[in-house]
C-alpha cells in the first residue's frame, strides 16, 4: 500500500531523497498547519496554534518506507506522526511523517544544525519553490547542474555536497586572508 510522505528537513532535497530511496515520487510542495519547524540539532517540528511548516510531499511504498525508517532511526530516533498535508488551500491528504522521541529532543535541544545539513536543507527548498527556513543570510543561492546531477552554488561550478558546505562557509565572510608583511591593509 502506498503513502504519502512529507518531509520538511534534508529529505526535502531531490540529491538527498535519490540517495536514500531512488524510486520515490515527488508530489510536490505541501505544508501542514498547527506545526512549527524547531532546530534540535536536526530538523524536527512541535505542535504550535497558527503554525505552518513548508514541506515535499513524496509518495512511497511499504518497502520504500522500511527504507527511510532506517535512515530517520525509526523508532528510536524519530517517531512518525499523520498530519494532513495541504497541496493548497483547498486540497490536503494524509500523510506521515517524522518527529524526534521524546528522549531524543532532550538529548538535542538548543543543538544548532551542522552546516552542511543545513544547507541541505536550504537547497531543497530552493529547488521546490517553498519558503526557505533554513537559508542564512550570505548563504549562496543553489542550482541543480544536471550534466553533473549535483547542487552547486554559482560560484562554484565543480562541487559536491561536502566541499560546497565547507566553500559556502568560507564565502560567507568568515575568515579574512591576512594581510601580507609590509603591506598596507
């Protein structure tokens, strides 16, 4: 039987969901209401009146799910929930999706995201069109180069996941090359 599934942190980048299910089917955009995005180290979301979280809708199998169990560290981890994901306004469905136990979110709170998940994160919103939660400012804008099938920043146009990170950082103003003996700053 299939499901839907919504995902609002790195599984919302198409690199990310190939990596761990390949078969998945995007939907598309979708948000959920009466939830908040909170940053426990990784994405996790809480009940919050007047919330909304922005997310991917993906359909998937039985296996498919067993598959992202795993990866999510399903049950120990993170633990499913049904919400009902709205398409638009006007047109929502049932869905699951994941939230972190209660163990896990005492373990992790007021845990910053890593940089690199972050901007995971950030490119997947990008690319699906949905407001960004994750984006920093000074954070470069990602594209998809399909002759190389990888995310890439403009400014650098042979990277992958791993050094774009490290390179997004360096471009947003963190360290200075010092200056030069003798020379005038």
């Amino acid at each position: 039987m299939n499901r839907f599934y919504f995902a609002y942190g790195s599984n919302m980048n198409p690199e990310r969901i190939r990596e761990r299910i390949p078969t998945a089917r995007t939907v598309g955009p979708a948000f959920i209401l009466g939830w908040r995005l909170k940053e426990r180290l990784y994405a996790d979301i809480e009940r919050s009146a007047g919330g909304r979280v922005d997310g991917v809708l993906y359909l998937l199998t039985q296996i498919e799910i067993f598959r992202l169990d795993e990866y999510e560290g399903y049950p120990r981890t993170y633990g499913c929930v049904g919400v009902d994901a709205m398409i638009d306004p006007e047109h929502k469905v049932s869905a699951f999706t994941y939230v972190l136990t209660d163990a896990a979110k005492r373990a992790r709170e007021g845990q910053k995201y890593p940089e690199a998940y972050r901007l995971i994160c950030s490119a997947g919103a990008q690319w699906h069109g949905i407001r960004d939660a994750f984006h920093h400012k000074g954070d470069p804008l990602f594209s998809y180069n399909p002759a190389r099938g990888i995310w890439v920043p403009p400014s650098q146009g042979s990277v992958t996941w791993g050094n774009a990170a490290a390179g997004a950082k360096r471009n947003a103003g963190g360290a200075k090359k010092p200056a030069k003996k003798g020379s005038k700053k």
